[in-house]
C-alpha cells in the first residue's frame, strides 16, 4: 500500500537553502528503494523551514531507507543545520480522484 | 512554480470512510485545474482523520479550484461530516532527489 510522509524541519536561522540542497540532492538510491515522490520545498511564511512530502511504495520501503548508507550520511551532515523543532505526519494512501 | 498542499481533516467519529470517499471521488476537472497530485489516505493511529497531499502547478491554481462548481459541491456535502478540527501547511517546491 502506498505511503505517504510529509514533515517539516526547521533549520538554525540562516541555514535554510543549506539543508534544501542537501536533502534535494539528486539520489538514485532512494528511486531503487521504493521511493516514488520526493518533493522538497519552502514558504514565505516561514522562512526557516523545509518541508517534505514523500511517496514510498510501502511504509516498509520507507523505513528501511533510513537505514541506507547515503540517508545516514545526509543525516549526519544535515545534523548540524537543524533547530530541532520538527512535524508532520504519514499515512497510508487508499485513494485519489485524479484515477480510477 | 509547483505548489504542495498537506493536511488533515478531522471527521465525526465513525464518518472517516464516508469522507475518505468524497475527496477521492474521480474527478477529472482538478486535473484540468492544473492538480498534478492528490492523495487521500487514512493512518490507524488516528481513526478519525483523512490526510491529503496535493500537487498542484501553482498555488493560483490551487486558489481557483476551490472556486470549481464541483469542489464547492463536494465542500458542501463533506460539511456534516467534519469535526471542525484540520491541520496541514502548504510549500512551494524547490526541488526533489528523484529528479535532477
């Protein structure tokens, strides 16, 4: 069943389009791990924040990307930029009106 | 530039399901509204709540689709179904690791 994360992260001011560019860096490895969407964006609203909104094919498949030797690694040079304060939420996905 | 619309809304105990069919009744005039995405889901932690992740060409097309005759309808008959509690933000994407 499809999965869906979406989240926020809240950077240490100033370092917003730092932490942008490291989770939109380009990562074939997530495609083969069953990511299907990866949108990365921002708000004028609130400046310091990243926010997510991700398709897995399963939230099993989500999961275990975490485990990836490239998703650790972009953790730990994310680790820095970030605030800590965090949201969101996942769930399963059970329809859509743009198909049958 | 791509706009992203997350949320939840919250039904009346024991309506989820009849909320969860509205929003994902097929409907083939968001698609002409520029809707690029939109997911309906449901998570157990929360049995109550329907989530929605959209995609949408922009976020003046997002605006004017709320103006459709047919999503007005559809807001109307969602109406008695909600508790009044929803949440969610909206993003302009920037980017995305599944592309270059």
């Amino acid at each position: 069943m499809t999965f869906a994360n979406v989240g926020t992260l809240d950077a240490v001011p100033g370092r917003r389009d730092e932490l942008v560019a490291i989770l939109a860096r380009r990562s074939p490895e997530l495609e083969q791990a069953g990511c299907l969407l990866y949108e990365v964006g921002v708000s004028e609203d609130s400046p310091d924040t990243v926010f997510v909104a991700e398709l897995w094919t399963s939230a099993a498949a989500h999961e275990a990307s975490l485990g990836l030797e490239s998703v650790q690694a972009s953790i730990q040079e994310a680790r820095p930029l970030l605030s800590g304060r965090m949201g969101g939420f996942s769930f399963d996905v059970v329809g859509s009106p743009l198909r049958d």
